[in-house]
C-alpha cells in the first residue's frame, strides 16, 4: 500500500487553487502579478515532487529549501494582492500557505 504523502498533497492543492487565483487576476487584467503568482505558487509543489527523488540528502534538503524560497515568494506576492485596493482578496491562499 502506498503511504500518503501530505505535504505533496497539500502543494499540489494549493498549486490548483493559485491557478484559479491566477485566472481570476487575468481577468481583471492584472498580468504582471498574476504571473508571478503562476510560477512561485506552482514552483513549490514541483520542488517538493523533485525532493521525493533527490540523490542525495544534501539535494533533498535544498529541493526543500528552494521550495520554501518559492512559498515566501507567493505569500508576498498575495499580501500585496491583500493591501492593494484593486485587487481579489486572497484570504484563503493566505491562509492556506501557511499550512504547506
């Protein structure tokens, strides 16, 4: 039976909730932060998968490194998201980077 990996999962999760986030800002034509969300948000989750086959302990704890680089990136990117007037509250993804 294969064991249930969480912070895989909850990566992946969160991946799925940027892209709509990412929709969502693309069509309030808000493409400059829309993209950078893109690819920190999604870059986690593909760098925690990378881990998962690291040849080595030291390539495994920076795949986890970079990955963690990538959240702190997205969550910046979202509380400007937060504090700009114009732009989709994202409460939820704030919240939920937290738990990755």
């Amino acid at each position: 039976m294969e064991q249930k990996n969480e912070i895989l999962e909850l990566s992946f999760d969160f991946a799925l909730t940027i892209i709509k986030f990412s929709e969502l800002l693309d069509s309030d034509k808000k493409y400059v932060i829309s993209r950078q969300l893109l690819k920190s948000g999604t870059s986690i989750g593909a760098n925690i998968k990378e881990a998962q086959n690291a040849h080595s302990r030291n390539d495994f704890i920076s795949k986890c490194v970079i990955a963690m680089k990538e959240a702190d990136e997205t969550e910046y990117w979202l509380m400007l998201c937060e504090r700009s007037p114009n732009y989709p509250n994202p409460e939820e993804l704030l919240l939920k980077i937290v738990s990755i």
